[in-house]
C-alpha cells in the first residue's frame, strides 16, 4: 500500500533516564488493553516536546513488534519537517484529507522495521474541518486493521481545538507536560478540555525533568498530579473504562516523566 522508504534519523538520546522512561511508556500503552489501538497525543501549549515523544512511543513500539502507524496531524506546523527533515511539499495527511491524493500516495514505510507514517503534508488552510471530515474518522477505522497501534500527534489543545477533534476519534490520549515550565492552571484547563471529548486520557507523561534536581521534582510533581488525580478520581486505581454513552471512570494511570533531556520540537 505504501508508496516508499523514509529513513528516520536516530534521537540521539542515550540517557539512561530518557531510555527508561520511553520503556515505561511503551509497557503503560501495552498493558493499556487490547482495545486501546489509537492514541491522541497533545500538550497544552507548544515546545513541551509532545511531538517527540509521540514519534518515540511509536519508534519503541515497533521494536516491541508491533505493527505501527505514526500520523503528523499537526497540518498547521508539521513536526516531521523539523524531527525528521522531511522535504517541505512532501504528500501527507492535508492532501489526502483534502481528496487531492490517494492513501497510498501519503504512507510511507521507514527503515524502521514495522513503523509506517503519514507525514502532515503541507499547512492546510482549514485542518480543523479536514479532522472533523468523517472521512479521516473511516480511515482510521480502516487503518485499525492493518496496525497493531496508531500514534498521532496533534497540535496543542490549549492553543487550537484540532487535538479535541482527533481525539474523538481515538480510543486513548496521552497528555505531555514540559517539567516546571506549564502554568499549572493553563495545564489544567487544557487537561479538562481534553477529558471533555470523551477519550479516555490513558496518562501523563512529564517531560524534560531535571533529575537532579529531586526534591523539586517530588514536590513539583506530586501538587502538579498526584492532587488532581486524587481529588477526582480516588487513590490507589489504575481502571479506567467507557460506558456505553461514552463516559469514562476511574483513574487513568499517570504515566513516569519520559525525557530528562528531550529536546523541544514544538
């Protein structure tokens, strides 16, 4: 189906504390349950790292063996032209949505053994209503069959609604935090905004935290969540689950910070 060969640069990142964190990620998804198969990943505002962290979950997850698809829907500011230097004017995700090419015209298979991706394309002028299209509701379903798992990666939902549209879409949505950087109510209304679309959140990944600074991680930490999660949710649970309006319950995991390191993509 795919028309070509992308080569994915390595991340560079040997830090042992980055390495661990990207396993811990990749173990919270897949003992997520087996009907959690596309994933939401959004911040609340840009230069958290988020599209990083998205394109490494996927990477960690197809040297797991699994069969993977990352998805740039990010068609205001594509993140694979900066992270991994693709040509401006590649085919992508707005040029289908937009009907101007066919699926096999925008996914690509990577030297990366099991990891296809559909690259965002060029800057759409409406990527909002291309989302709420319910053809890239159908083509995710489609996609659903062929792939063990689909990351996509979404704009800031504190700074525009495309991330809430996609993650309807989706089974599960991963939340990313820049380490004492995000305004803890910015953060939090953006995490509402989210919890409002009806997509489980299935956790909350920390990012860029300076381990050695520990105290002021535990403290900084343990307000920024371990207080929210508590109050509305209730200690000590790790379910969580869809009623049959949509509706969620439980506690979602909140997952271990995923780069000491990581380096702002947007």
């Amino acid at each position: 189906m795919a028309q070509g060969i992308l080569t994915i640069r390595d991340s560079g990142e040997s830090d042992y504390f980055y390495q661990e964190s990207m396993n811990t990620l990749r173990t919270n998804v897949l003992l997520a349950g087996r009907n959690i198969k596309s994933i939401t990943v959004t911040s609340t505002v840009s230069g958290e790292g988020k599209s990083e962290i998205s394109f490494e979950l996927a990477r960690a997850l197809a040297q797991a063996g699994k069969k993977v698809l990352h998805i740039d829907a990010d068609m205001r500011k594509p993140a694979h032209v900066g992270t991994q230097k693709l040509q401006r004017g590649t085919a992508g995700l707005s040029l289908y949505l937009s009907g101007n090419a066919k699926i096999e015209e925008v996914l690509f298979h990577t030297n990366v053994p099991h990891l296809d991706m559909i690259p965002s394309g060029d800057m759409a002028p409406s990527p909002t209503l291309l989302l709420e299209d319910e053809y890239f509701q159908k083509t995710l379903k489609v996609m659903k069959t062929y792939y063990d798992y689909i990351i996509i990666d979404t704009p800031p939902i504190g700074t525009v609604i495309d991330a809430a549209v996609v993650a309807k879409s989706c089974d599960s949505s991963i939340f990313v935090v820049q380490s004492g950087e995000t305004s803890y109510r910015f953060a939090k209304k953006a995490l509402a905004q989210l919890e409002m679309t009806g997509c489980p959140i299935l956790g909350v990944v920390l990012n860029k935290v300076n381990y050695k600074k520990e105290k002021y991680y535990g403290k900084y930490y343990g307000k920024y969540y371990g207080k929210y999660y508590g109050k509305q949710y209730g200690a000590g649970r790790d379910s969580q689950k869809k009623g049959s309006s949509g509706s969620r319950e439980g506690v979602r995991k909140t997952v271990r910070p995923a780069s000491s390191k990581a380096a702002a993509r947007k």
